[in-house]
C-alpha cells in the first residue's frame, strides 16, 4: 500500500498554524500597523522636503545672482509661514 507523502507534508505544515480570531487582536495589529505606518511616511517626507528646499536653495545660491536669491529666499519664506498660519487657522475654525 503506498503512502501519499504529499498530504502528509500539507498536514504537518497545519499542525503549528494558529488562529487568532478576537477583535481586540485585529484592533491592536491594526493600531500598530498604522502607528508604524504614519511614523514611516512622516520621517520620508520630512527628509524629503528638508533635502528638496535645501538642495534649491543652494542650487540657486550657487548659480544664480544674489538679487535673485534673495527674492526666491523671501518668497519661499513667506510662503511657508503663510502655509502655517493658513492650517492653524482653519484646524482652530472647524
């Protein structure tokens, strides 16, 4: 009589699975996922702008005249401080 070695191999495979089914478990994973997630993203995209507006600033610095520069530098500048307020402002509104 010969032996299906093949469903043997699947059976053993089952033996050491678990199965969680609790709410609370899929909760926790998902809160963590997601911490883990917005932490991730969050760090990329700070990096991301910091190297983006430092490396043009310096592009600009370093190839273009200093008047120039300057009106990039005030307007950028301008820009993020009239972003800051703009979301202060409207997260205090709602």
């Amino acid at each position: 009589m010969a032996t299906d070695e093949r469903a043997q191999e699947s059976n053993r495979n089952w033996r050491f699975t678990y199965g969680v089914t609790d709410r609370w478990v899929n909760a926790f994973t998902y809160a963590i996922t997601g911490a883990v997630t917005t932490v991730v993203a969050t760090a990329i995209t700070a990096i991301t702008i910091v190297v983006v507006v430092l490396g043009g600033l310096w592009l600009a610095y370093t190839y273009l005249p200093l008047n120039v520069f300057t009106i990039i530098a005030v307007v950028l500048a301008a820009d993020i401080l009239i972003g800051i307020g703009l979301r202060a402002y409207l997260k205090r509104r709602q």
